[in-house]
C-alpha cells in the first residue's frame, strides 16, 4: 500500500478507524486461511499427524499476522512523517502570502474611495446641468448636435466605405465570377448584400440593389452543373460546400429543389416507363445501378411492389448520405423528397389504377385487384416507419425526427380516396356478379352445359333444392364475409352507413331475389301451379309457354313434371268408407296419387331458408361485434401500449406489432376522415347505434326461440332480415302449394261428377278407379306419414307470425287472398284453443292449490292437538310446524317457472299438425267454393255429397282437425230430405222478410249460412 492508497483512504469523508481496521485484519485472515488450506490439502494423507501440524499452522498463522500488522505500522508511521513536513511546508507559504494579500486589498479600497469621488463630482455636475438656467439649457443643446453630428459623420463614413465596396466589386464582378471560386464570390455577394442594406436610401444605389438579384442568378447558374454532377455522384464534401454557398446567398430552398430533381428523376423515368397500351419490354435504370423491367404483360400490383422497392432502396441510401449533409434536419429534408416523388407521380395513379382493375364498362371491376394495390402502398407507408415514426405511433416527440404524418399520408393515399369514395359502388356490382355465379339455377346450367332457359331437361328439381342448401347459403356468407373484410381493409370503416346500406342489405335483397327466382323456377318443373311470385326483373315470369311444351314433351327417362305421378305401394294406403258408395274417376291412373318428391324438396327448401335466418342472424351480431372490436382495437393501442412492458420477450413483440398496426390503422383513419365535422359526427353516430344493437343482443344470445323468424333484438340489417323473412313466407306457401294442389285437382271434377253422373243416378259405377273423396281423404292421411321424417325438426316448423306479418302476392289475387284468409282464421282458432287449455290449467292449478291450502290447514289442526296434549314440547312442536310451512310453500312456489314453460310448450302445435291443420282447413274451404260451383243436385247427390262430407269429417277427426261450421251446416242442409229442405228455406225466406217477428224457436243463421241454403235451394230447384 503506497502513499497515495493512504491518501485517499484517510481523506474520505466517511472515513471510521473501526471500519478500516476491521477490513485490514479480515484481509490478514484470508491470507492465513488460505495458508491453512494450502497446508490441508499437502496433508490429507498423513491423518495420524493432522493435530501435530495443525499447532504447528496455528503458530505460523500468528506470526504472519504479526509481521502484517508490523509492516503496517511502519507505512503509517513514515506516511505521518510525510504528511507533518507537508503542512509545514504549506504553513510558511501561506504566511508569505499574506502581506501581499492585505497590500492588494488597501490599494483596492483606495481606488474605490477615489471612484467614489469622481462619481460625486460628475453627479454634481450633471445636477448643475439639469438647472433651469439658460448657461444649462445652452450646453445641453450644444452636447446634442455634437452627438448628433457625430453619428452623422459615422454614417457617412460607413455609407462611404459600402459605396467603396461597391463600386469595387462592380468593376472586379466579371472577374470575380471568371476565377470560379463560388465560396469567395457567395462571401463577396454577401457584403454587397449588407452594403446595399446600408445605401438602402440613396437613390444613386438603388438600380444595384436591382443588379444584385441578377449576381445571385448567374451565381446560380455557373453552380448548377458542377452541383447536379456532385449530386448524382454523391459527392458529400462538395455537396456541403455548395450547400453553404447557397446558403450564403439565401437560396438554401432552391439546393434542395436541385438536390430533389436529381434524386427523383430515375425513379421518375422508371414510373413512366410503365405502358398499358404496349407489350414491349424495356429496361430503367434505377437509383441503385440495376435494370428494372417494365412491361404490361406484368401486373400492375406486382409492377408497383418492385416500384415501390426501388423507392425503398432509395429512402434508405439517402438517409444516411442525407445526416451527413444537412445533421440538423434531414429527416425533414427526406420527407420532402418523398412529397415530391408521390407530387410527380399522382396525377397518373389513379388513371393506372382505374386500367388496372377495369375490364370493360359492363363487367364489375376487380375489387380484389384494388385492394390488393391499396394493400402493397399500406405496406410500403408502414415500411417507412423507421425512418418516420410518427406514421406508427403519432405521440412520439423524438427531437430528431418529430415531424406530423399528416404530410406522407395525404400524399400517398390522396389518389385512393376517389376508390374510397366509390367503394360501396364497386363492392356491390362486384358481389352481385359473385352471388349470380353462384346462383342455384346457373350453377347447374353450367355444370350441365346448357345454355339460358330450364325447358332443356338439365336442370332438375332435386339438384336446384340440394345445391341451395349445399352450396349456395353457405358461399353466400363467405362473400358476405369477405366482402366486410375488404370494406374493413380498404375503407377503415370511416363510412359504416354507406356500406351497411349500399352493401350489406343490398347483397341479402340480391339472394332474396336469387330465391324468387329459384322458387319460380321449382314451381314451373313441378307444374303445380303457375300462380308464380314476382321475380327478379320486378315482374311475374311468363313460363306458360315453355310449360306447355315441357309437359308435351314428357319423358319419363328425364324428367317427371307430372305432379300426380304413380308411385310405390310403400307411397298408398287404402281407407273404406262407409255409408258412400261414391262415383266414378275420370283421372286416368297416372294420376291417382301425390308426387311426394316435390313435397319432400319443399320441406328441404324450407329446412334450407330457416338455415339461412339463423346464419344470417348469427351473421348480423358478428358483424356489429366486428365493426365495434376493429374500431376498439384501433382507438385503445395506446392503453395496450403502457402494458407491454410487464409481458414476456415474445409477446411483447406480438403485442407491439398488433399495437403498430392499429395504431397506423387509426391514423389511416384519422387522415380519412380529416377535419370534416360531418363525417366524424356520422362515425360517432354508427358506433352509438351499433352499441345500441350489441346490448341487448348479449343478454337474449342464450335463449331458445323456436319460431327463428321472429328476432327479439334490434338487427344492423334490419332491411335484408325483412327479405329474407318474405322468403320464408313464400317458401311456406310453396310447401302448402305441394300439399293442396292434388286435392285441387280433385275438387275441380266434382262438378263434373255431379253432373255427368250422379244426376244420372250411375252412383255405383266407379269404372274400377278410386272415388275423389277416397283419393282425397288418402292424401290426407297419408300427408302425416310424409311428415314424420320431419317433426322432430324445428326447423321445418310454419312460421304462422311470419307469413301473417309478409303476405305473399301472387299472379293470383284470388288464391292470395283465400290463403291468407286461410291463416288468418287458423291464427284465431289456435288463440281460442290456446285461451281455453289455458283456462283448463288455471282451472286445475287453483284446485292443486285449495287442495293443498286444505291439507295444510287439516295437518296445522292435527299439530294443534298435539300441542295441547304435549304441553312440555310446546315450542318445539311449533318450530317444527313453522319448518314444514316454509318447505311447503316453497316447494309451491318453486316450479312455477317451469310450469309456464311447460305451458308454452304445451300450447305449441306440433310441426306435423301445424301441416295437416292447414291443409285441412284449405281442403274443407275448397270443397265449399267447388260446392258452390255445383249447378244442379237432385236427392240422391245430395244424399251423396252428405255422405262424403261426412267421411272427410270422420278422417278429419282422426287427424285431430276440427270440423269447418259453414261446411257442417251445408253438410245438415244436404241431407234434410226434399219435403224438410223446403219448409226451411220457406221458413228461412219467411224470417228474412220478417227479421222483428221471429221466435227463438227458429233456427237462426249467419249470413253466410243463409247464402248456402239459397244456393242448394236454387240447385235443389225449390222455388
């Protein structure tokens, strides 16, 4: 340890004798220790001696710390001895200096005494100067011109030696630009500028201030080429040079146009290099020194991805060249060089742009193709991020390169916002060309090959129904999917209302359209009716005449357009009827039975459109929940941003990419939506309503509605949901179509049955056939049969709320109405069936209920005679008694809720006998319109048409249908012999006339009842 070591040691303020002893001695222990260590490990061999040598280390332990201790003394005795002559010698030097310093001091306090006279001397000449005397007054004035003259001649003098200087440098000017030293001539043109400043005034000077301007030009000029030449050869030093110059001369803005030009004329000529009209291949050479070829056969996006990678190369290259030149701002200094690259270039992007995805005016353009476009300029905007951070992250204030974004931004996105604009436009022609290729009709005629029109035989029934449900509902979502991710990649859902109304709703009244069509065409191959539905050209479809051909030309090989085809027996079943004896059928045998295969397709194509509104529901919250989530995310990064810090390497990285790309997402979005106050408040005013939707969508989300057309919840497409419920209407009535049109056709030779035969009194003669009556009720029972495939499925359910809510239209008027009317009165029935099971149940809960109250009350009587026997266990009796009420009533209390569920389920009608119930109800409404066409019925037809009314109420009751009132009336009328018959309807007509006199022992009735007596009156001929 030196002098030095025991210096600094000793000199510290936290210096302890205790510490530093303590230190010194551990450090003395370790050398020992280690000794000892040394010694044990020479001697592990020898274990019989280890306690004679383990003394003997001890001893020599001691010494050595002994001899440290000693050493140390030593140094510290001598470093005393040292530090005493020290401040000895430092002592004596310091009482040398003080006569010197007390000297110094006195003659410093004389100079401020004799200051401090002089000062008092000139204050009072100065206060005497300040009299009112005129002596006074006169010598002030006299100072003043003495000052004033004197700056006068300064100005002069200076004036004179600028003149000098000018008129110097305008002889020597011509050969002072001759020697080519730019930085003298900046330096000489500078003085000048301050000279002329100064002669600003004097009209003599005025015409050089004029020339001036003209040195600084020629200047400019003889720089220019040695400046572009240093430029492009990257010629840092000159560069700096010929930047002060400019600088110098105050034109540092035209070096930077200069320095511009050169830069961006490469990738100027490598922009317009790009033909769309040719399909020659040239070369341009680019910033970097290589060939970039450019032709159209390539594609524009993949074109613009190289374009911009040369641009990338050259941002790159200029960053570090441009902190050498300019360290201070060349951030600022790059970024506008890439304003005026993209300043250049802009006004031919979008015409490229509109080439590129166009293909002619009356196909839609490549929505796809332009994002793919925007997509690649997104990519390369991001990449300039290192560079700009402020593109990623805009609160960052880094002193170096703190600039706003809104500059790049506006630049490179300007020409995309005319895309922006339109792209509700383009995405809706583009989808609907999609959903067209798709379509279930076109799809098979491209499979099939054949050409427009469905007469060819190639497309049939059961591929339109299967392609419907395998393939177009699900790649219509998928469109509908991917075209909200576009909107989301290239609009930012700046404009939310626009897509959802120009977009969205309008793909769904598309596909609603698709159907009408769709249904159009299964019920012209079907033949069942030509009462078709208004289609996609906004009219009804005129498929008369293809029809007639097509059931001309039948083939049973191809196609069966026969609705009343003969099928298996598995398809038949045979009902006798009693008390009928029926007639003949004039149908020939082909048509005897159902083609239940029309029937079974329809159900499936119901199945497929309640498959549609429950995706599409689905579709509707996801879409709202999206738009919510995509805007969150890239309006809340910066919240994430804070958190990342507490989280693992990796997903700190994930989450700082995840955050970057909201966050320039939202400054996309910020420079979209700019200042304009409309747009904003529109935005704000999208995201409250879609709040609005998602809020009561989470709490009904877990319930199970059977009827899935009704939606209990506000839907973002309300619109298309309205569509699509219209074609859940028609597709029931489409269904019905199936059941009832057999039954039609047998109604429809009733009539004829009348009159040709019964009248004729041939009721025996069935010619070997089925009688109508026998055929229909065999529809009837055997549509329960068909029906059990499906009535376990809910989804093949009939919707009554959503047929009764969008009624159909028809070319029919008539049927429209007799179907609706139809439901109508089934929907008051099954209130009134549901009000009276409802009655029942309450009925039967309050007898459950006294009945209870009443053993309650016999058990609290029985407790109470207890009591009074048990007087010792009184209280405990009477806890007891409390205990078993409270259970009780709870127990009571407690399955109410599912009881109401139980009801509910117990007031929905079975899907099955939704069906029958319907086409029941049609059947007994069409037999009384054929009734009434009837023209003449003598006793035995009406004893016949009783008869067969009566069977079709004895079926209908076996299939839970109640009979129709009107039509049991007609079925009384009948069969009152012809003498009983007419003393009613004389009676009938005599209460018509004589309404007040009637007695309440007449049979009273309806209007309607009174119009079907006249009418079997007048065919019963009763006058």
């Amino acid at each position: 340890m030196n002098n030095n070591e025991l210096k600094e040691i000793f000199s510290s303020n936290d210096f302890s004798s205790k510490t530093w002893i303590n230190n010194l001695l551990n450090e003395c222990c370790g050398v020992v220790k280690s000794i000892t260590t040394t010694s044990n490990q020479q001697q592990q061999q020898q274990q019989q001696q280890q306690s004679i040598l383990t003394d003997q280390n001890n001893i020599k332990a001691e010494l050595e710390i002994e001899n440290i201790c000693s050493n140390y003394l030593s140094k510290l005795q001598l470093y005393q001895i040292e530090l005493n002559i020290s401040l000895e010698s430092i002592t004596s030097e310091s009482l040398l200096i003080v006569p010197k310093s007390i000297r110094e001091v006195d003659r410093i306090r004389k100079e401020s005494l004799h200051l401090k006279n002089r000062i008092k001397s000139i204050s009072s000449k100065i206060g005497e100067m300040n009299n009112d005397s005129p002596e006074s007054m006169e010598t002030v004035s006299i100072i003043e011109k003495l000052d004033l003259v004197k700056s006068r001649m300064e100005i002069s003098i200076r004036s004179l030696k600028e003149a000098e200087k000018l008129l110097s440098f305008s002889k020597t000017v011509d050969q002072l630009f001759s020697s080519n030293d730019y930085l003298m001539i900046s330096d000489k043109l500078e003085e000048v500028k301050q000279s002329l400043s100064v002669l600003s005034d004097v009209p003599e000077f005025r015409e050089q201030s004029k020339k001036f301007n003209i040195y600084q030009d020629r200047l400019e000029s003889q720089l220019k080429p040695p400046l572009q030449q240093s430029l492009q050869q990257k010629d840092l030093e000159s560069c700096k040079k010929y930047l002060k110059i400019f600088t110098n001369i105050q034109r540092q803005d035209k070096f930077f146009i200069y320095y511009y030009q050169v830069r961006i004329d490469p990738l100027k000529l490598l922009w317009n290099s790009y033909s769309t009209t040719t399909t020659t291949t040239t070369t341009t050479t680019t910033t970097t020194g290589t060939s970039a070829p450019s032709n159209n056969n390539t594609n524009f996006h993949n074109w613009l991805s190289k374009f911009y990678d040369e641009v990338l190369i050259m941002i790159n290259s200029e960053f570090n060249w441009l902190s050498g030149l300019c360290p201070t701002d060349y951030i600022q200094v790059l970024e506008n060089l890439i304003v005026h690259l993209f300043s250049i270039i802009n006004p031919t992007v979008q015409s490229r742009i509109d080439q590129a995805i166009t293909i002619n005016q009356t196909q839609p353009i490549k929505v796809n193709e332009l994002l793919s476009i925007y997509k690649t300029t997104c990519s390369f905007l991001k990449s300039l991020s290192p560079i700009f951070p402020n593109i990623i992250n805009s609160s960052s204030s880094s002193s170096s390169s703190s600039s706003s974004p809104d500059k790049l931004f506006k630049v490179i996105f300007e020409p995309y916002k005319y895309f922006q604009n339109k792209f509700s436009e383009y995405e809706i022609k583009s989808v609907k060309s999609q959903l067209q290729s798709i379509s279930p009709i076109i799809g098979l005629q491209k499979k099939s090959g054949s050409g427009s029109g469905s007469s060819s035989g190639n497309v049939d029934f059961t591929s339109i129904i299967k392609n419907v449900e395998n393939q177009f509902i699900p790649k219509l979502f998928q469109i509908a999917q991917q075209s909200i991710e576009r909107f989301f990649d290239f609009t930012h859902t700046t404009d939310i209302d626009s897509y959802v109304n120009t977009v969205l709703n309008q793909i769904f009244t598309e596909v609603s359209l698709i159907f009408r069509d769709t249904i159009n065409e299964l019920k012209f191959l079907t033949g069942l009716t030509s009462n078709y539905i208004i289609g996609s050209s906004g009219t009804f479809p005129n498929f008369n005449q293809q029809q007639q051909q097509l059931l001309n030309t039948t083939s049973s090989n191809t196609l069966d357009v026969d609705p009343l085809k003969k099928v298996t027996n598995g398809h038949t079943r045979n009902h006798s009827r009693s008390g009928s004896t029926g007639g003949t059928n004039s149908v020939g045998a082909s048509a005897t039975l159902q083609n239940w295969e029309y029937f079974q397709g329809a159900m499936n194509l119901l199945q497929s459109i309640h498959k549609l509104i429950n995706k599409f529901q689905q579709f509707d919250n996801s879409t709202s929940l999206n738009i919510i989530h995509y805007l969150g995310n890239s309006s809340n990064n910066n919240n994430n941003n804070n958190n990342n810090n507490n989280n693992n390497n990796n997903n700190n990285n994930n989450n700082n990419n995840n955050n970057n790309n909201d966050q320039f997402i939202c400054n996309i979005r910020k420079f979209l939506l700019g200042k304009d106050l409309n747009k904003i408040q529109k935005l704000q005013l999208s995201v409250q309503n879609l709040e609005n939707i998602i809020s009561p969508s989470i709490g009904s989300s877990s319930s199970i509605i059977k009827d899935q057309s009704i939606s209990k919840r506000p839907l973002l497409l309300q619109e298309s949901f309205n569509q699509i419920s219209k074609i859940l209407s028609i597709s029931q009535h489409f269904v019905y179509e199936t059941l009832i049109y057999f039954i039609k056709l047998k109604l429809k030779e009733l009539p004829k049955i009348v009159s040709n035969e019964w009248n004729n009194n041939n009721l025996g003669s069935n010619g070997g056939g089925l009688s109508y009556i026998s055929q229909i009720t065999d529809h009837l029972l055997t549509i329960p049969q068909q029906l059990d495939p499906y009535s376990e499925e809910e989804l093949t359910r009939f919707s009554l709320s959503t047929s009764l809510q969008y009624p159909i239209k028809t070319s029919s008027n008539s049927e429209d109405d007799f179907y609706q009317n139809l439901l109508i009165q089934y929907q008051r029935e099954k209130q009134f069936d549901d009000e009276q099971l409802l009655i029942e149940k309450l009925k039967e809960k309050q007898l459950q209920k006294e009945q209870k109250q009443h053993e309650q009350q016999e058990q609290q009587e029985n407790s109470e005679e207890i009591n009074n026997n048990n007087n010792n266990n009184n209280n405990n009796n009477n806890n007891n008694n409390n205990n078993n009420n409270n259970n009780n009533n709870n127990n009571n209390n407690e399955p109410n809720g599912n009881d109401e569920n139980e009801e509910n389920d117990e007031l929905e009608d079975g899907i099955a006998h939704q069906w029958i119930t319907i086409v029941a109800k049609a059947t007994e409404k069409l037999y009384l319109q054929t009734i009434v066409e009837i023209i003449t019925l003598n006793e035995s037809s009406c004893q016949q048409l009783s008869n067969d009314i009566g069977y079709l109420f004895n079926v209908l009751s076996a299939l839970g249908v109640s009979a129709e009132p009107l039509l049991q009336k007609t079925q009384s009328l009948l069969e009152m012999n012809r003498d009983t018959f007419t003393s009613f309807y004389h009676q009938q007509l005599h209460n018509n006339n004589n309404t007040a006199n009637t007695s309440a022992n007449n049979i009273s009735l309806t209007n309607a009842e009174k119009n079907i007596c006249n009418l079997i009156g007048k065919m019963r001929n009763i006058k």
